[in-house]
C-alpha cells in the first residue's frame, strides 16, 4: 500500500484511514484545541505554495539552515515492510507493556507526527527559539544560516506569536507556555507510536533540556529527569510537584 496524500488525508478519502474529512470546528485563534488536522492544513497549504513535497519544504527551510543533519520527515524505508531499528539506526520502540515493537510505525501526516531526530538537533530547534527571545550567551547558527534567516532563525513576528498565549489557555503558536512574563517557560511533549520525547526552555535565558524515551510510557521518566534538572539549576518559574503513584 502507499502513503496517502495530504489532500486525501485531509478529505477522508482512501487510502487515509479516517473516514471522515478534516473540518473547521471554530475561529481561527478563537481557542485551543489539539489537532492533528489543523497542521495537515498548514502541511497542505504549504505543499501546493511551494509545489514540493513537505519533507523537501520542512528540510530546506528548517533542517538545513538549523544543521539538524540527524533529522528527517522522509519515510527512508518502504512502508508496511518490517525493518532492522539496527540498519537504520532507529531506537527500537516499545509498547504500552514494555515489550518491544518489531517495525516504528510510519505515520503519513508528517507535520503532526512524521519527524525523526535526536537529543541534540531538537536541542538546536529549542535554542533557535531562545535566540530569538534575546536569551544570552546564545548563539549556534552557521554562517550559512545567518546569511538566509538575518539576525535570528525565528523571526521576532513568528516569535511574537509563539509567546502570545490562545484565550483561555496555555498555548501559543505551537509551543505550551507556562510561569509568568519575566520567567516564561515553554514546553512540547510528544507521544506517539512507542516513542516519547519532550522539550523545556526558559524565554531569554540559556536554560533548556530535551528528553526522548523509545517507550510509549517513557513520559513518567522523562517528567522525572526535567524535574530533577529544573530543580538542581534553580530555574525560574519550575516548582513541578512530585509525581505521586
């Protein structure tokens, strides 16, 4: 079987396995709502501007210029044939019991759930991010990259925007914030497919963690180890409760 596209998924059509078609439910801005078919529409919207697919587009205007080399939103392997995590060098995932799961799942919405990386090109993305909230002492782009994005990657418009919470909520533009103004924090967590990750910076200072689990219940752990760093560097604005079981 193939992939389906953007436009089938979007549309419910086969071989997308939801039956139904992406619809707008409120105002654009109107309110927080998780959604993996709100970033579809974003993938698509961009696929039919730049007439590429959306793994060119997210490694030319992103991955590249970010030197995120051990990252990819390409499907490298044929979909549905099981795979060696060794061959490719993917951590082997694990199920809900904590027994392994022989092939990762491919999941066709690639700006929802279709990234693959590391530890340390995420923690790239989360300082492109503090550099462009003026957070000191940072700065880890190529020369090649300031001569493409100027100053900052993130753009002090795009930053705006991540920054401004959604009424009612915690959410700005893809980022979850938390802790007041002076010592804003965000936060994105992803569980998916026997893998988890999460990233945690604090807006204008050099303070960040990323954490990733190839277990699909690897997210207590990786509470566990945020905590424990938040709290031995003092950071701002952090005082998680212990998790109780």
């Amino acid at each position: 079987p193939r992939m389906p596209t953007s436009l089938e998924i979007l549309s419910g059509q086969s071989p997308a396995l939801a039956s139904e078609a992406v619809f707008r439910e409120s105002a654009v801005g109107s309110k927080f709502q998780y959604s993996d078919g709100g970033y579809m529409v974003l993938q698509y919207l961009l696929e039919e501007t730049y007439k590429a697919p959306f793994s060119k587009i997210a490694k030319d205007l992103v991955l590249d210029p970010l030197q995120m080399s051990h990252s990819s939103l390409s499907h490298r392997w044929n979909y549905g044939d099981p795979i060696l995590c060794k061959e490719t060098k993917l951590a082997q995932p694990h199920d809900n019991l904590g027994l392994p799961i022989s092939s990762p799942t491919l999941f066709p919405q690639l700006s929802a759930c279709g990234l693959w990386s590391t530890v340390g090109d995420i923690s790239k993305l989360v300082l492109s991010i503090q550099e462009a909230s003026g957070a000191p002492g940072i700065s880890q782009r190529s020369a090649a990259s300031s001569l493409i994005w100027g100053d900052n990657f993130v753009k002090d418009e795009v930053f705006r925007y991540q920054r401004s919470r959604v009424p009612h909520n915690s959410w700005g533009l893809g980022l979850w914030l938390f802790g007041k103004e002076e010592s804003l924090g965000f936060k994105y967590i992803g569980i998916r497919g026997g893998y988890t990750a999460m990233y945690f910076g604090i807006v204008g200072q050099p303070k960040a963690v990323v954490v990733t689990t190839n277990a699909h219940k690897g997210m207590e752990l990786t509470l566990q180890i945020v905590r424990s760093v938040a709290r031995t560097y003092e950071w701002p604005g952090t005082d998680f409760p212990p998790l109780i079981k």
